[in-house]
C-alpha cells in the first residue's frame, strides 16, 4: 500500500487544525452561544518554564474560526520563557475565541513540551564528545497518531535533529527486517538494490553483527540496547574499519531507552547521534492559562 504524495510539514498543521476543530465543533459549540457575539481580548500565560513551539497550530486555530483575529506573541518560537510570563495578547470574536481555545492550547502545551524536553537533552550531551563530526540528539518514529510532522518540528526547534521522518524518509533494516531477508547482508544487499534514494541505516544487537554490518558495507548503524563499554568498543570498530578501507567512518547511532542522566555518558563514548524516544512520546504538557481580559 501507498499513497500519492509524502504530506509536507504545512500540509500536515492544516490538518491538524481541521482534525483538532472538527473533533471539538462537530455539529457547534452550544456553549459559546451563551456569550454575546462580540469581541474579546485575551491573555496567554505559562506558568512554568518551558520552550515556546506550536505558535503556528496556536494561531491557526484561533484565525480558522475568525480571520480578522489580531494576536501579539511576546516571544519568538524556540524562545525560553520564564514560569508566569505574557506569552501572547490576543483580541477576536468572543464565540471564536471561546471555541478556539481549547485545540489551540492542545497544541501549544504538547509541542512546547516536546521542544523544552529536547532542549534538556541536547544541553545534557553539550560538549561531552570526542567525536569531529559531533553527537547530535534525535527522535524516533515513536510520536503521537496524527503529530507525526508537528513533534518533530517541535523536536528541531529544541536543538534536537530528526531521525528519518517516516517511512518514506529512509531506510532502517531493523532485527525482523533482517530475519525476514536472510540475513544482514541480504537486507543491505536488498535495500541497495532498490535504489530508492533514500539512506539506509541498519540496527545490530551485538559487537559480531556490527562487525558483520561493517563487512557488509553498511554506512549509518544503529547499535541498539549496548552498555557503556560495548558503545566504545564500538566506536572503536568502525574507525578501525574505516581506515583500514581507507574512506569515511560510517555514522554510528546509539538507542535503547536511553535515559537524561545517561546521556552524557553516551556521547562521550564518541557515537555520532543518541536517538530518544521518550522526547515525543512520554510528555508531560506544559502549563499554560489563557484568560479573557475584556468584552465588548
């Protein structure tokens, strides 16, 4: 099965916005009909510290519903806010606002909870590595049905980098993929010979399949669940491979609910990425408030 297109970052907020309204709206909002149709202003709060993301999914909500509506963010996104600051002065429709609020919020509170988690993680690792190329923080497929697009904006906008975005982004052989191919070797073998141009990345469990990955020819592995040492001896493989083939070093990913206080460690043992699935689906949304100030 397939579809006719890859859904781009803009296609999918239009369809978050949709979804998030018509799930809410359905038929109306009987209780909005209890308030005058007049306009109103309002005051956007957070109330802990956290990582400004989602203003466009925000807005989007609130202007679907009143195009005329006029909203001042006193911060940019990406921004760290302080616990109890102005985020946002907005005036629309009393009706609009009132219907609004809830999808817009939904949106703000989870990605600017996957973005402030990033940031963490990314500040956790900061100049931990020996590694020239860097170490970078990444997310994994493991995001919430229907955000796919949104939490991994929100995951860049943190600091962090994206792992492939779906599976139409890449190529990641994984232990059933190679069970089903024959091997690992047949799975590369495989995947190159689709030539699909996409990367291809494949994920071992063990030193002896990162040796036979390497013999392979593979050039992005994904070491999975290994301790501390075995990561460096990993690292350690791979260069010895890549000088000996006398050609660049394949990029080495470590992953295996890997946690924050561990990652530092991580990256120290000189791996190229740390890729973390909690970022995107074990979130604790940020607390936002959102009060009407005035009514006319």
């Amino acid at each position: 099965m397939q579809f006719d297109s890859n859904e781009s970052l803009a296609q999918a907020r239009e369809r978050n916005i949709t979804d998030a309204l018509r799930e809410d709206i359905g038929l109306g909002d009987h209780t909005a009909q209890l308030v005058p149709n007049g306009v109103s202003t309002a005051r956007l709060l957070v109330r802990e510290q956290a990582v400004l993301c989602g203003r466009d999914w925000f807005e989007g909500c609130m202007r679907r519903l009143d195009a005329s509506a006029s909203l001042e963010w006193k911060f940019e996104e990406g921004d760290e806010m302080p616990a109890n600051a102005v985020v946002c002065e907005m005036r629309l429709g009393s009706r609009a606002l009132l219907t609004a609020e809830r999808p817009a919020m939904n949106f703000l509170q989870t990605l600017s909870a996957v973005a402030t988690s990033t940031r963490s993680h990314v500040r956790a690792i900061a100049g931990a590595s020996p590694n020239p190329r860097g170490c970078a923080v990444l997310d994994t497929r493991k995001t919430l049905p229907g955000l796919r697009q949104a939490q991994k904006y929100a995951v860049r906008i943190g600091g962090g980098a994206n792992q492939r975005m779906a599976l139409w982004d890449g190529i990641l052989i994984k232990e059933n993929h190679i069970a089903a191919a024959g091997g690992i070797a047949a799975a590369l073998n495989a995947a190159h010979a689709l030539n699909a141009g996409v990367t291809i990345q494949i994920e071992v469990e063990s030193l002896d399949e990162l040796r036979e990955a390497l013999d392979a020819g593979a050039t992005s592995i994904l070491i999975d669940n290994f301790s501390l040492a075995q990561m460096q001896e990993a690292v350690a493989l791979v260069a010895a491979h890549a000088k000996a083939m006398g050609g660049a070093a394949p990029l080495l990913e470590a992953s295996g609910g890997l946690g924050l206080a561990e990652l530092r460690a991580v990256a120290a043992t000189g791996v190229d990425r740390i890729s973390v699935g909690r970022l995107t689906k074990d979130i604790k949304a940020v607390d936002y408030s959102l009060r009407v100030t005035a009514s006319e």
